[in-house]
C-alpha cells in the first residue's frame, strides 16, 4: 500500500506539471540530484531518478515544481535577493501538495506523529517529514 501511495503521488506530481507547462527531464547530473531553470519566463525541472529513491524523487520533484509555479528563483549576482525566502516558499508549496493539512492532522489523531510515520504514510522522505510537521504544527 505505501509504494502505491508514493507512485500515486510522483504521478499526480508529473500530472500537474505537464498541466502547468513545467517539463520534468531526467538525466544525469554530476553534483546535484535536482535541479530547476529558468529562462526567458519558462520554468524547468531536472532530475537524475537513478541516484535518487522515489521519496526523494517526489520530494525533488515537488520543490522543483514549487519553484517553478510560485516563480521563487532568485538572483546569483544580487547582493539583495535572500535564497533562503526562496527555498522556504518553494518548500511550502511542496508541504501543501505533498503533505495535505487535513491529511496529517488525521494522522497525528491517529497518532503518527513521528517523522519516519509521516515519510512512510506520504512518501516523502523523513527531513521532508520533520519540515511538513513543523510547518503545520510548528516547533516541537
């Protein structure tokens, strides 16, 4: 059931994106797992699936798709622009897709709290967890 559950939500992922006009290409790259571009107003995902599970791959997929959709690249040669900002409301924007409010407080009720229960139940990995749940219900 998990691995359906992840499939199911890497689908929806890729789903959105060819929906939104975001291409999501897989090929290697050397440094990074993920990456996201763009150029003259269009947005890109890339990805190397073979050095990554499929929690990091959605993950990756979801931030990526965050970026592009919400617009949050910032500028390498401006003293100004704040990379962090950027990142953290990429990173929302992946929390809202892949980690539902309703959905998590359904599970802490339950009570699976923990982050390896929250990774396992969303398929995404336990950082991406820790973050979902201090996002939603704050520091612990």
């Amino acid at each position: 059931m998990q691995s359906t559950s992840k499939l199911k939500t890497s689908e929806k992922l890729l789903d959105l994106a060819a929906r939104r006009g975001v291409p999501v290409y897989d090929f290697p790259l050397p440094v990074n797992v993920c990456c996201e571009v763009q150029l003259d107003g269009a947005c890109a995902v890339g990805i190397d699936f073979a050095k990554a599970t499929e929690a990091e791959r959605t993950v990756m997929l979801a931030h990526g798709l965050g970026h592009c959709v919400r617009g949050e690249f910032y500028n390498l040669y401006s003293p100004y622009d704040v990379r962090k900002k950027h990142e953290r409301r990429a990173d929302e924007w992946a929390i809202r897709k892949t980690v539902p409010y309703s959905k998590i407080k359904k599970a802490v009720r339950r009570g699976e709290s923990e982050p390896w229960q929250i990774a396992e139940l969303f398929g995404v990995t336990v950082p991406f967890a820790e973050k979902a749940l201090r996002y939603w219900f704050g520091e612990k």
